[in-house]
C-alpha cells in the first residue's frame, strides 16, 4: 500500500498492520443482513472469495429489506454504524482516530467566490445533437416513458420543473457539490440556472480554472475552497475536518450533494470521508438536505409496471425468440426472463467490484436512514452513461456499444448530468416518503431500460459485448 494510502482516511489495520478491503466489506455487509436474516448474514460471513462472488449478498440487503419499512432503516443504519466506526483517519504523525473525533488543524480555509457574466436560462437538456426544451423535452420524456427508458415518476418529475422555473435557481440556498469537476454531477447545469454552489474538488489548477470558466459562463455564484496560495480546492481524504468546518460555515440553507468517485479501494474511502462530513455537517446545520446518484448497475426492488413490461417484452420475442435462446443460451446462461424470482432487478457488474458496490451502498443508507428520520433528500437512480470511468473499461465500453440491441439506452453524460440536476431540484421542492424505502429509491428512476428490458441484464452483458465489439470494427 502506497504511503498516501496510509494516510487520511483509511481502511482499519489488522494485527500485522495490513489495511484490507475485503475482511470489512464483508462485515458491513453481514452486519446489515443480520437485522433481518441471521443465516443470510452467516452465508456473507462465510464467503471465502468475497471479491469473487460477493454478488448474491448484496442482492440479499435488497431482498431482506424490501417488505418492512423499520427492518430496512435498522439495515442501512447497522451497515453505516460498523463502516463509520472502522475507518480510521491516520495522522502524519502515525497517530489514529476515529472519523468521529476529528478536530481541525492549522488555519480555516477561505473562500473563493466566482460571479457568473450571463443571464439565467430554463430548462432545456441536450440531447444528440440538440438542446430540448418546452415542447421538444415534452416529447422526448413521453418517448422516453414509452420506450422505458426511465420510470413514468421521472418525466411527471422533469414536467413539474417545466413547469416551475422559478424553482431552478434554489432562491437562498447552497448547493455544495462535493466533486465539483465530476461527469455526472450538477454543478454546471445550476450555475446556468442562477444557483449559489459550493464546488469541492481535489487542490488542481486544472480543475478549477474549468469550474470558474463554467461559472463565469453562467448565471450563477460559484464558492470555491482556498488554502492558502495554492490552487483552490480541498482533499477529502487527507484534509477532511477542515473541509468540514468550511462546509458548515457556508451562507444559506445547504444541500450536500456527494458525486465523489475514484478508482478501486479509494472510492470506498472517500464514501467513508463524505458520509462522516454528511454526518456532522447535518447535526451542526438542521437546515441541511441531501442529495446523491445511484448507479444502475445495482440491485433495485421494482414498480410493478417495470416487472410486467419486461415480462410482456420477452413474451414478445415468440418462437424466433425462443429459438435463439436455445442456440445462444449455452446451457441457460444468457438471455434469461428478467424477473424469475420475484419484482427485483439485479443489474450488478461483477467487473465493478465490491468496493464500488459498497460505496454506492453507504449513499443508499444515507439517503434511507436520514429520509426517515425526516431530513429532506434527493436519490435518483442515474442511467447507464458514457463516463470515462465506464469507458477505459474494455469490457463495460463493448457492453454500453451494444446495449441498444436489448431494448437499453446509454445515454451522454450532458444529458444524465442536465437531467438528474431537474430531478433534485425537483426532489427539493417536494415530499419525497413513500411507504417504504424500495418505493422511495425506485421513484424517478432514470435506468435507460435496465429495468424493463426483456432480460435479466447480466444474461444480456455478454452478448451486448461481442455486439458492441463486432459493430466497432465494423
């Protein structure tokens, strides 16, 4: 492990001093299926490949949760109290404490503040080529209800901002943007729309000079962390009380919205950093809300309409169908029925790995134990999108080339990032509850059609592959 691994927030030491990734995850894992199912927890405790084969355990945090509203909330808080109290925050003097008992070194951060030059515009989203707007975006979201690209919640959800633009500016509030430089997250599109964000993001003159540009070229007021003369942004990791304190000190009620990613084991840490700064940002501002993205490519109860037109869908294919799932099925393993076992869609990308799963997790319970206990938040599952991080791997690139052929749409990062910043400006003028936490993860679900595809996505991964692949050399 590299030395600025083993500092910052970091991953707790075993007896000989290894900082692994595997032994924890597993145990947040098991900890929460124990709430509800002492054996499913055993099974995950048992699991001697966990890398490998932690798939069908987390399926089971989303089938152990889904018919109670209290099992599901004790789940997602059981599963964040073992994470949070693990992880550690190593010193540069060697010494170590817990994320919980951190307190500020050296001088408070300052702040940068960037004007926009141009008006406010309204709501449009670009989309191949074009930007949508009023009637052109009405259509699109009834092309895209009907195609099942995104949930019917969604576009009655992106209809009621059309219809409220005053709301897209979030008049007095904050937005902090924790990954202000991120592909997916809203920063860009709020400060056309005349919103006041705090954007977070890694000290990089790179990245800033390209925050203050969109900033300049918008409506809205840019807040950006200064330490000292270098180049403005903070590092969650390693600077994570200070960023803190900064966050807290910002004018105006405050939305936190957490768009962090990284490669492998540091994106569970940054999860970790954020969910502890979530935490005692909330308990010292009450008027915070919350705001995140889930990935697709996860495990989803689902709405009934979802279940039915993907079982429509596959009945569809007839006999030819049939056919050709006996020649390509190779023993049953591709091309299966989406829901054999019930309304819940497991879109899991084994090539992602655990630690990436979990991260995406620890928003989920998050946003579940906070919406419970009345705070306001904004979760909207995000569609399959052509990030870099998607496309440097080889695998998932071929997958997203030939999802088409599945009934699935990959979408342009403009047009997730544009659409998923409506639906929380959306979220943050509404009541979000449902009667249970499934309920309120899948409304305004924007999947591309995952859900309501034909196919258990992960018997179609393969074959969208080999097509992705044969129509590039093409």
């Amino acid at each position: 492990m590299s030395q600025e691994q083993q500092r910052g927030v970091v991953f707790p030491a075993d007896d000989q001093g290894r900082r692994s990734t595997t032994g924890l995850g597993r145990e947040v894992v098991a900890t929460a299926l124990a709430v509800a199912d002492p054996d499913a927890a055993q099974r995950a405790r048992g699991e001697a490949d966990w890398r490998k084969n932690y798939l069908p355990h987390v399926r089971a945090l989303v089938e152990c949760g889904r018919s109670d509203r209290k099992t599901a909330v004790d789940m997602a808080g059981a599963g964040l109290g073992v994470l949070g109290s693990a992880m550690r925050f190593a010193h540069p003097d060697g010494a170590e404490t817990g994320l919980d008992a951190l307190t500020s070194d050296g001088a408070p951060l300052t702040t940068e503040t960037v004007r926009g030059t141009e008006p406010p515009t309204g709501l449009s989203i670009p989309y191949r080529g074009r930007r949508l707007s009023g009637e052109s975006l009405l259509r699109q979201l009834d092309s895209w209800t009907g195609t099942g690209a995104l949930e019917p919640s969604a576009a009655d959800a992106v209809r009621a901002v059309l219809a409220h633009p005053e709301w897209l500016s979030l008049p007095g509030r904050t937005v902090v943007v924790l990954g202000a430089g991120s592909e997916m997250g809203p920063l860009q599109s709020l400060l056309a729309w005349g919103a006041t964000v705090a954007g977070v993001d890694l000290p990089s003159a790179e990245i800033a000079d390209r925050v203050r540009s969109l900033a300049r070229g918008g409506a809205g007021t840019l807040l950006l962390p200064q330490d000292g003369d270098g180049p403005a942004g903070a590092d969650l990791l390693h600077d994570l009380p200070r960023v803190t304190d900064w966050i807290v000190g910002l004018p105006g009620p405050l939305t936190l919205g957490n768009y962090v990613y990284a490669d492998g084991a540091t994106n569970l840490r940054l999860a970790a950093a954020a969910d502890a700064l979530t935490q005692q940002v909330s308990a010292s501002r009450p008027d915070t809300s919350l705001a995140f993205l889930a990935t697709p490519t996860d495990v989803f109860a689902v709405p009934d309409g979802a279940v039915e037109q993907s079982q429509q869908r596959y009945a569809a294919t007839g006999r030819a169908g049939r056919l050709s799932r006996a020649v390509l099925g190779l023993g049953g393993r591709l091309l299966q029925p989406g829901y054999p076992d019930g309304p819940i869609c497991d879109s899991l990308v084994p090539q992602q790995g655990p630690n990436y799963v979990l991260a995406k997790r620890v928003h989920r319970w998050r946003a579940t134990v906070d919406r419970d206990a009345g705070r306001t938040v904004s979760m909207n599952v995000a569609p399959p999108t052509r990030t870099r991080s998607v496309l440097k791997n080889r695998a998932l690139a071929a997958a997203y080339a030939g999802a088409h052929r599945f009934q699935v749409e990959i979408f342009d990062p403009s047009t997730s990032n544009t659409l998923m910043a409506a639906l929380m400006v959306h979220d943050l003028h509404s009541d979000g509850r449902r009667d249970l936490p499934w309920q309120e993860e899948a409304d305004q679900a924007v999947h591309g059609g995952l859900w309501r595809s034909p196919y258990a996505p992960r018997s179609a991964l393969g074959l969208a592959a080999v097509m992705g692949l044969t129509g590039a050399r093409n």
